[in-house]
C-alpha cells in the first residue's frame, strides 16, 4: 500500500503511514509520527511533504 491508512483488523490495528516516494490512489506523500505516551494512550499523526 503506498497510501495512508488505519484499519482494525482481527482484534488489532494496522497502521501504514503512506510512502514518500511514488504515493498512489491520489494521496500526497506521507509519514507519520507514532507517540507513545504511557502504556494504553497513544497518538498517530501523518505528516504530508
């Protein structure tokens, strides 16, 4: 997948940030920031170039 995307799959989570080189389906292209701040609180912020 060259696209970003978050997706609950069979009790977990897929998380792909998008590419930064060749992004497909119209998207920009993307990375994402992934923090973890304690055990249970977590954010997921994509950051377009």
């Amino acid at each position: 997948m060259h696209y970003p995307i978050r997706e609950a799959l069979a009790g977990g989570l897929s998380l792909n940030p998008g590419a930064i080189t060749d992004p497909r389906n119209g998207t920009f292209a993307s990375f994402a920031w992934l923090r973890i701040e304690r055990d249970t609180q977590w954010s997921w912020d994509i950051q377009t170039l």
